[in-house]
C-alpha cells in the first residue's frame, strides 16, 4: 500500500536565552553570541509537523488532519506560544533551549499522541534561514 506524508503547518512566538550554566560569561558569549543575552531575546517559530504513513482505506486518511492540527495547539502552541522558554517551559529548565533541542522536545511530545505506526517528522524554522529537521533518529 502507498504510503503518504501529510504536513501541518503552524507556529509560536517565544524567548529564549542560549548558555551554559557551567560556563563563564565570557565563553557563552563566545559561543552563543546574542543569543546568550542574560536579558533574552525572541523568535516568530514556524513548525512543520509531518506525519507518513498508509492510507486508511476506509477513511483515505494517513491521519485526521483535524486531529494533527488539535494536538499541535494544545501539546505545542498553548505550552510554548508567548513563553520564555528557559523559564516556562520544563524541559528547558535543564536543556538548553537550541532549535535542535527544542526540535526534539515536540517530537517526544506528539510521539506519545501519534500511533506509532506512523512515521513522524518536525521541522522547526528558528528565522526564515535557519532550520532544523528531527525524525526520532
């Protein structure tokens, strides 16, 4: 049967502040540059949360898109929309919240709500330039 990958857009403004608690100022700064700015600093995130998968053949769907779409603003918009991420959201308050990071923190969210029959992928969009593609690898 052919299998199909379905793709729901959305996004969430949030702050965050890249550093290492071990480390010097002077070396997040170097490492992180403005983005370790103890004041914080924001993003407009665009996420792409795809789902693969064989079509049901009594549905023809991979997956209810209106499903898709309830899962990533309750799990994911509500908990990180207007956040400071270092601050509010728990997994960041030991995690550096990196795009890579924050990444993979939605895909273990949605994986616990998606059959694990279906493959899933996030692709995060930290600017229009920068991205970052997790697939549970």
């Amino acid at each position: 049967m052919a299998k199909v990958a379905i793709h729901r857009k959305a996004h969430f403004n949030a702050a965050h502040r890249l550093y290492n608690s071990d480390w010097s100022d002077e070396r997040n700064a170097l490492v992180f540059g403005k983005c370790a700015n103890p004041h914080y600093h924001g993003h407009n995130y665009e996420l792409i949360v795809a789902v693969k998968g064989e079509i049901n053949p009594e549905t023809g769907f991979v997956m209810d898109m209106k499903r898709l779409k309830n899962l990533i603003e309750s799990e994911i918009e509500d908990k990180f929309d207007h956040k400071n991420l270092n601050e509010e959201v728990v997994p960041f308050k030991s995690l550096n919240p990196t795009a890579e990071n924050i990444a993979v923190v939605i895909w273990n969210i949605l994986r616990e709500k998606i059959e694990t029959r279906l493959e899933l992928t996030i692709t995060l969009y930290e600017t229009s330039r920068n991205y970052v593609v997790y697939s549970g690898e």
